[in-house]
C-alpha cells in the first residue's frame, strides 16, 4: 500500500522537476505527505482515498468562502 499511495496521493511520479536537487526535494516532501497521511489514517481510521477526498472537500469550501467574502458576500 506503501507505493500505491505515495504514486497516487503524493504525486511522486508527477513531478516537473528537472534539476537533481528538485527533484530529491520533491521525493523527500512525497514521503513526508504520505507519512502525515499515514498519522492522519491512524488518528481518524480512514483510508487514504477517504482522507484525501475529505481534505480536498474542506479545502474547496473554505476557498469558496474567502471568495465570497472579497467578493462583497
């Protein structure tokens, strides 16, 4: 389950880097996001998908509400 998430939730292989460094720097913050999600697995007993899913849903919806509010609500 390791790989799977760390290709499909972190984006490990959909990395724009071209420099070396960029891209250790984008392997090492992959491994770090699937290790929070992990914690967060653990902590809520979610899975993975569920958890994103979760995350992307808050997300949108606290962008929708600072739009409204600068949009004069």
């Amino acid at each position: 389950m390791y790989h799977k998430s760390l290709k499909q939730n972190a984006n490990l292989g959909k990395s724009p880097a071209h420099s070396q460094r960029a891209r250790f720097n984008h392997m090492f913050l992959a491994t770090y996001a699937v290790f929070k999600l992990e914690c967060l697995k653990i902590k809520t007993k979610l899975n993975h998908f569920a958890l994103r899913t979760k995350l992307l849903l808050s997300a949108n919806q606290s962008a929708f509400a600072q739009l409204k509010a600068i949009s004069g609500a």
